[in-house]
C-alpha cells in the first residue's frame, strides 16, 4: 500500500477479525477545520478502517491476495477525531467467499466508537497486481513488530 494509514496490527485470526492502530500527529497534512480545532475527515478514518481489512485478507492468504472495495453499505461518522488521537481499528468479517468477502469495522478513539462501517463488500485479487511481494512482506512484518511474517500473530491478552 502506498498510502499507509495503519501503524501496528495489534491482533488477528485468518479471515475473521484484524484490530490495529493509527497514531494521528499534527505533521500530517489532511488535518481539516472545525469549530472545535483540526480534526480528521472522515473519509481518511474509513480508509484507514478500510486498509484493516485489507491487511486481514492479506495476512491470511499469506500476502496472495489483496481486497479491493466493491460497496459500503453503511457508514455513522459519530465524532470527530482530534490531533494526537489514536485510532483504534477493528474488523470483523461476516460472509466470505472464494472470491469475495463483507466486513464490519468500527473505529475507537479513547475506547469510544467514531465510526462504524457495516457491509464493506470487496473482491479478492491477486496481490502482486499492485505490489511488489517482498515489500508487502517486509511492511507487514513492521506492522505485526515481529520482522518478517513466518505465522499470524495472536495477541497475548
């Protein structure tokens, strides 16, 4: 992925749920206005929840197979998130397929719902269409903190 918007995969089970994080700093440049100060569009919130369920379907094809979005059904932007906030992504599949797959995503700051995404509909590719192999492999060992991936990571909580 060349625009990167998760910073760590905290925990994952093969095609059934991912949660990772997003460390938002005041360096990045999508920052919007708001009355209440720069927050982040909302927009950037579900791509990131999008690239969640990106990094799940490649992770469990062991990096063969990559999502592209068909559809969201429905997305509830519940609040705004700030500089510094964290963002906590979570997603669930719900029907997967050989060749496609739906996931539920919520997004947390603080442990509080800002967004959820129901019915995210993607189809599966083949991965090396769009990045190179090894260097999908060298970010997702970054993202999971364990150098290169050899087995899914599980969190230890």
């Amino acid at each position: 992925m060349k625009f990167q918007l998760i910073d760590r995969i905290e925990s994952w089970e093969p095609m059934r749920t991912l949660r990772a994080r997003k460390a938002t700093s005041v360096y990045e440049d999508y920052w919007q206005p708001s009355a209440a100060g720069p927050v982040l569009p909302a927009g950037i919130v579900l791509e990131a929840l999008c690239q969640a369920g990106a990094w799940l379907v490649l992770l469990s094809s062991e990096h063969r197979k990559r999502a592209a979005l068909l559809n969201i059904a429905e997305v509830s932007v519940l609040r705004d998130a700030g500089r510094g906030a964290v963002l906590q992504l979570e997603v669930e599949v719900t029907q997967a397929g050989s060749r496609t797959a739906s996931v539920d995503g919520t997004v947390r700051v603080d442990g509080e719902p800002i967004l959820v995404a129901r019915r995210i509909m993607c189809a599966f590719v083949d991965a090396d269409r769009f990045d190179d192999p090894a260097e999908t492999a060298r970010t997702a060992g970054v993202l999971l903190g364990a150098g290169p991936l050899d087995a899914p990571v599980r969190s230890a909580s």
